[in-house]
C-alpha cells in the first residue's frame, strides 16, 4: 500500500507561496498533467497543484510513458499562468529542471545532473522527467502570441526498489542511489517553494530586471550536457556531434562530425 500523503504539513510549509490552498492530492488519476489541464480551462487559479499516489497513464516528453508505481515517486502537476510569450515557453523547461535539482540536491544531499532539456540523471540513469504543456492567447497585430497558462508535470522517481528489465539499465531512485527510503513531502515542498523562485527570477529577467545570472546561465553551469558531451540526437534524420552550449531561446546547439552546427528543437538526446 502506498505510504499516506500528508497534505496539511505541505500546505502549512507552503504558506505564503502561490501554491497555499491550492493544493489537490489523489490517490490515483490518470495522468496529472491531463487534469490540470482540464482545471486549466475551467479557470484554476495559478499555483494549482495537483499530487497523486499513482498514475494509470503518466505521460513523458515525446509521448513516452511514465511508469508510476503506487507511492514510490513524486508525482505532481502545477498549473501556472507566468506572463511570457510562447516562444520562450522553453525556458519553462529548464528552469524547473533547476529547481528539481536543487530540491533533491537540498533534501537527499544528492545532486542530479540535468540533460536538456528535461531529464534529470544520476549517473547514466534517469531518476525524474519534467512534461510542460501549454496554452496561448492568439497573437495580434502589435504583440506576440502569449502564454495563457502552462501545466508543468514533475515525475521523480524516489522509493522504487526496482525497475522491469527493459528499464533497469536506463531508470534509477533515490532509495536505489542511497539506500534510504525517502518521505515524498519535504521533497515536494522543496521543489514548489524552487520552482516559485525560478518563475519569479524568470519573470524579471523576461521584462529586463537582472539581479543574478540569466537562466540560460544557471542552466548552462548546473548541466554538464550543455557543453563538450558528445552525443547522438534522433530528430532531423539523426546526427552525432560534441554539444556546444544554448542557443539564446534556450535551444541546445550540436557541433556535428561534419561540422555543422544544428539546433536541436525536441530533444532526443543520447550520450554516444
């Protein structure tokens, strides 16, 4: 059985963040992100969050599966309405891969590397994906197509003891990597409490406020696939290259073999 979900120690840790009485816990759905969604477009306010012990149909990037085993991973949608054009929807991506980072780094004293733009690894093995989906405003004949919302889906995978033989090779947990059985509440309150910050800092660099480094900057220095990897990309006929840094949309640019430099738009990418 799966281990009880406290949600009153979250919702009293979170207080003060947009995420306070906006918090919905399910023993089982389909997917999170396919909920939010739909709690999107009936008008949930922004910081809506949605925690289930299991799901039936979890989604990855790419339309891969997410395998969700009752209580043994964190997963979570959260429903935001941030003010930013689509067409750097894909910083969303990324600054939620830092504040995943950083939660489990703070509360595991474990720290993930991330592969662009969505994957989180401990060593060679994913221990957690992020799915961002989203909503726009038409654009006009003045301003840009805007973000009405976006739904961010967060699937960590933290208290599996084992994975099925196809993905033992590819998959890892927290408990796999430390031995340690971990509560899923301290860690979610840790990546909400991130992600605020990372939106916020986002949000200010977006309308040219700068107090820190730009988030392609942070990024760029908390994952070590952004520069010098050498790696093998599945879109546009597939190629092999060494990585060579972001773009300034956020894109991740591959030196290929034969020396030309392509932007890869959806990810795909695999060490070679």
């Amino acid at each position: 059985m799966p281990e009880s979900f406290n949600l009153a120690e979250v919702a009293g840790a979170l207080a003060n963040t947009p995420f306070a009485g906006n918090l919905h816990h399910l023993a089982s759905v389909d997917s999170t992100n396919a909920l939010a969604l739909e709690a999107a477009q009936a008008g949930a306010p922004h910081g809506s969050v949605w925690i289930a012990d299991e799901q039936t149909a979890g989604r990855g990037r790419g339309g891969h599966t997410w395998l969700s085993t009752p209580g043994d991973g964190l997963y979570v949608s959260v429903l935001l309405r941030p003010q930013m054009t689509i067409a750097n929807a894909l910083w969303l991506s990324l600054a939620t891969g830092l504040a995943a980072q950083e939660a489990i780094s703070t509360v595991a004293n474990i720290r993930p590397d991330i592969r662009w733009p969505n994957d989180l690894l401990i060593g060679n093995r994913k221990v957690g994906g992020i799915l961002v989906e989203t909503s726009t405003t038409p654009a006009q004949s003045t301003t840009p197509a805007m973000l009405r919302h976006a739904v961010i889906g967060v699937g960590l995978n933290l208290n599996h003891q084992s994975f099925p033989p196809e993905l033992t090779s590819l998959a890892t947990s927290l408990r796999q990597e430390t031995g340690k059985i971990w509560p899923r509440e301290p860690i979610l309150t840790a990546f909400l409490r991130l992600l605020n910050q990372q939106i916020a800092l986002l949000e200010e660099e977006l309308t040219g406020i700068r107090s820190s480094s730009s988030l392609l900057e942070r990024f760029s220095a908390a994952s070590s696939w952004v520069c010098g990897r050498r790696v093998s990309v599945d879109e546009s006929g597939g190629y092999t290259g060494v990585t060579n840094g972001l773009d300034e949309r956020g894109f991740l640019l591959v030196t290929g073999d034969d020396g030309t430099t392509h932007t890869v738009l959806s990810g795909g990418v695999r060490a070679q």
